[in-house]
C-alpha cells in the first residue's frame, strides 16, 4: 500500500517499511507517532483521493534530532566595507514508517 502524506507541511510518499527524514517533531527515540493528513493512498490499484481518504499513517521516531548541512547566507556590498555572514543548520527527524491504516 502507497500514501502520499503531508507532515510538517511538506508532502511524503510512503509505503509500509521506509524511512525517511522529516522537518523536526517533538518526542523522543520510540515514540510512536501518527498522521492523519494523508492525501492518497494506492491500495492495489484502487486509487482514493481528496475527501474519499480514510487512513492514518503509523511511524516510531528512529532518532529525535538530526542536524542537516550547514548554510553560509553571505552578503556583501563592494567598496563599503560591508559584509555579513550568517549561517544555521536545518534540524530533522528520522522516522520509520510502521504501517499505513
């Protein structure tokens, strides 16, 4: 079974068994976690979208916090003098989707 789901605002296509990395949600390593935003579902070629979807995506947090690569936002206006350096690192979830219902 394939569902398309949407989590923090960002769409997921998943299926029972993936992993995958999430923006950052509160809990800690084991919790079990749902999402009832769930967009589509493909079950065996029996397509259910928009309002017709009644399922709920069931996942366990693999590790609560995850830093992502780090991003340099420079600016800098020639013969000023000006420069300024700014940088942050994106914070993601690792979840395991456990089952699709």
């Amino acid at each position: 079974m394939l569902a398309v789901v949407k989590i923090a605002g960002q769409q997921f296509k998943v299926k029972a068994g993936d992993s995958l990395y999430v923006p950052h949600i509160e809990g800690n390593d084991g919790d079990k976690v749902e999402f009832s935003e769930v967009l589509l579902t493909d079950n065996a070629g029996a397509i259910s979208v928009g309002a017709g979807v009644k399922a709920v995506v069931k996942a366990e947090i693999i590790k609560s916090l995850i830093q992502g690569d780090k991003v340099i936002a420079f600016k800098m206006k020639r013969r000023k003098g000006f420069r300024k350096k700014h940088g942050h690192r994106t914070h993601y979830t690792q979840i395991k989707v456990t089952d699709i219902a």
